[in-house]
C-alpha cells in the first residue's frame, strides 16, 4: 500500500531526477542528430529502440530491408514530431531527456542496458508497464510514444503493401 510518506519520497525524488535530467539535457545543447529536423542522438537512440517493439510484426524480418525500414520510421518520427507544437514538442523533450540518461532509463523504465543496447522484449515490458500503470502520466506517455511510432510506419507508403493496403484510391481529374 503506498502510504503519504511514501507518497511525498517519490514525488521529491522523481522531481529532482527531472529536474535533473533537464539541467543535463540542456547541458548537452541538444541539437538535431544529423539529417534529423528535431531528435538529437540520444532521442534517436531511444525513437530506434522503440520501433521494434511498438511494431513487432509489421517490420520486414531482418537484413537491409528490416534496416531501412527502422530509419525510414526514425526519420518520419522526427518529422511528425517536428510539425507539433512547442508545447508538445517540450514535453516530449522533457520525457526523452529523463529516459535518456541511465539514471531515469533505469528507474522508470526499467530498462538496464543502453537504448542501443536494449532488447525488444525489455522495450516491450517497458512499455507494457507504463500502459498499465495507475499513474495517467505514464499511460500518456506510453500513448504518446507508441502513437507517434506507429503514425510513422503507416503513414510512409512503402509499408502499406505488408498491410495489404493498397494506397488511397486515385480521384479523376486530379494529379496525384
């Protein structure tokens, strides 16, 4: 049972992991990886690792088509997220920049090992964790996440032939 206490000690901690995390973030400068619009290299990282989880199944099995697949997604999420708000765009910021540093990785998402490093399967029950938590902070931002990833798979035309999705039907007198 989770007592006031209890309560306060986590929310204290937490505000001082955030809190710290930003200060580092900002440290870092946090400038577009090359070729991105708005992910730097670690919110790359973190964006690469999700979409092997978040599309289990939909991803080509492996080999060169399986990696252009991840960077085509990479690079739609970038795009996606760059075309947000600044509201938005800060708040997902402020969740890349706690999941970025180990530190935050760890505690809340339980996820030991790098972003580069990490498993599908330990992206998977990360994920599973936040969708499931009594916390509606953690449920928005699993939402968040796995809704970006996935507007980015389908809305790129090269992955609608594995969906049996012929494209938009063609309007006449129009050019396409």
């Amino acid at each position: 049972m989770l007592t006031r206490r209890r309560f306060l000690k986590v929310g204290l901690a937490s505000g001082v992991l955030l809190a710290g995390a930003g200060w580092l973030w900002l440290r870092a400068g946090a400038r577009p990886a090359l070729g991105m619009q708005w992910l730097d290299a670690r919110g790359k990282s973190i964006v690469a690792a999700l979409v092997p989880a978040v599309l289990e199944g939909a991803l080509p099995e492996a080999g060169p088509a399986r990696a252009r697949a991840l960077a085509e997604t990479v690079a739609a999420f970038d795009r996606a997220v760059a075309g947000l708000s600044p509201a938005v765009q800060e708040e997902i910021r402020e969740l890349f920049s706690l999941l970025g540093i180990a530190a935050g990785r760890f505690i809340v998402a339980g996820v030991r090992s790098s972003w580069e490093e990490a498993t599908p399967e330990e992206v998977v029950a990360f994920l599973r964790r936040w969708r499931g938590s009594r916390f509606g902070l953690l449920r928005a931002g699993c939402q968040a996440l796995t809704q970006l990833v996935q507007a980015a798979w389908y809305g790129n035309p090269a992955s609608w032939g594995r969906i049996g999705y012929p494209g938009p039907p063609a309007i006449e007198g129009r050019a396409p």
